[in-house]
C-alpha cells in the first residue's frame, strides 16, 4: 500500500530547510525526495544530496518522458519530484517528504489522495526578514535586493494557504519541530485506524492545533498576513 505523501512548502528564510532536517533526524521510516533543478549548486552542495543538478534539456527531456510527479520554474529555474521516489518509498513501505514550493504543493494536492500539506511561516515579515538578512550574513554576501525580493515574493507564496492542510507558524524552534513530528505522527496514527493511547491523543491534540481549521492557528495566521499585507485576509 501506498505511505502518506508529506507536502512542506515555506518562503524562503522562514525555517524549513532547518525543521525538515531535524524531522528527517527524528522521524523514522520518512524518506526524503530529492529534487530535480537546473539552478546552479550553492555552497557547499552536491549532486545526488540536496538536489540532482541537471542542464535544461535534460530536465524538458524528462519531462518529455513524463518522469516528474509535479514540476515547477522558481526564481528563474526548474525544479521537479521524480515519480520514482514515490514509487520506491511505497515498495520500502515508508512515508515521502517532498520539499516542494507552493506551485507544486498545488499540483501534488490536486493528483495524489493521500498527500497532507504543511506550509511553514515566519511569525511576521519584520521576523522573516531578520533571518533572511541573518542567513545571507553567514553565508558572506548580502543583497538588499535579493532580501527585498524573497519578501515580496514570499507575500505572493503566503497568499496560497488555503491550499494546505496544516500551517505551522515557526516561532520557537523547539516548539516548531515538536509539532512538525506531531503532525507526521498524528496522520500516520489516522491512516493505521489502530486504537489509541493517551500519548497518541495527546500528540493528536498537540498537532491539531496547526490544523487549518484550529482556532488557535487562525489567531496565528490573521498576524502573519497582517504584518506582510493588512489587504490579504484571514
Ligand atoms: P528556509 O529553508 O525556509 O529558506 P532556513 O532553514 O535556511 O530557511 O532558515 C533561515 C534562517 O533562519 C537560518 O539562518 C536558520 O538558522 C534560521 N531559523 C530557522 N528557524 C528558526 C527559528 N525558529 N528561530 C530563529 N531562527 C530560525
Ligand atoms: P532553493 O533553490 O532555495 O533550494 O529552492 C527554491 C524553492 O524551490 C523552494 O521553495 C523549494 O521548496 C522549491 N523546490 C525544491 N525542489 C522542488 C521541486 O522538486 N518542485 C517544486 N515545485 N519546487 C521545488
């Protein structure tokens, strides 16, 4: 039987790359997508890691050959999911992570029944925008354009909430990754149909409160599209 398909999408800067590795660290039998891109490699990165960096016509080549799940062109080049990794987590019997952006996600979410988004947020843009001007100071180069850009376009990507089935707002990092353990648990524990022990209801309750339709997360929500548009509404 297929696993659960995990959708997490995010702005750029508001802290995914940091929760999806503490997840991937934590979470056993959840394995990871890596992508397909022609955007250059950054930093340190290698191929077959982070991503599998391919030339264009590579990329319309495997399109052509209907290799991708779903496939996107952000910040100027393609990235795209490999129907394979789908197909070899379900023989292992595991779960699928996909770190995907909000064109994507909507694309996933359409075709695949038993796929479950999670978009992360920054707690506001002045937030957002500390971290991004942080990250880009560690990593040597600072641009205010490009910082300016990442926020106007993460206005554009928040926008796009109502798509997915969880919000989590990364306030604390703590908090954050206890509740994106939460969220993958509480759905397996859904999808077993098994008889549950107060943990399990527990752990339930906790991931729920990220729930689209949770109180407590439309309360959070209302601030962040606040602090990036007061025209966007909750
Ligand atoms: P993304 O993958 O969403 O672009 P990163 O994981 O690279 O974002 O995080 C952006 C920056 O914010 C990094 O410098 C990271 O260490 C920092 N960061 C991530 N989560 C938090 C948090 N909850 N509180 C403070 N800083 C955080
Ligand atoms: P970066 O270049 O910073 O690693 O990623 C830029 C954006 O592309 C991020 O939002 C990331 O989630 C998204 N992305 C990475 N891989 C894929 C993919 O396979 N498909 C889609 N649609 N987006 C992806």
């Amino acid at each position: 039987m297929a696993g659960i398909l995990f959708i997490i999408s995010a702005p750029s800067g508001s802290g995914k790359s940091t929760l999806v590795n503490e997840l991937r660290r934590i979470v056993p039998n959840l394995e990871f997508s890596i992508s397909y891109t022609t955007r250059a490699p950054r930093g340190s990165e290698r191929d077959g890691m982070e991503y599998y960096f391919i030339t264009r016509q590579e990329f319309e080549r495997m399109i052509a050959q209907d290799e991708f799940l779903e496939h996107a062109e952000v910040f100027g080049n393609y990235y795209g999911t490999a129907k394979r990794f789908l197909r070899e987590a379900a023989t292992r019997g595991n779960d699928l992570l996909l770190d995907i952006d909000v064109q994507g996600a909507a694309q996933v979410k359409s075709s695949m029944k038993n796929s479950v988004g999670i978009l992360v947020l920054p707690p506001s843009r002045q937030v957002l925008e500390r971290r991004l001007r942080n990250r880009s100071i560690s990593e040597g180069s600072v641009s205010d354009e490009v910082i300016e850009r990442r926020l106007t376009e993460a206005r554009k990507e928040i926008e796009n909430f109502p798509n997915y089935d969880y919000i989590l707002v990364n306030d604390r990092l703590e908090d954050s990754v206890e509740l994106l353990e939460s969220i993958v648990l509480c759905e397996r524990l859904k999808s077993s149909g098994k008889a549950l022990s107060p943990e399990e209801v527990r752990m339930i309750q906790a991931a729920e409160q990220c729930l689209q339709t949770a109180k407590t997360t439309s309360s959070k929500l209302k601030e962040v599209l606040a602090s990036f548009a007061p025209a966007i509404s909750g």
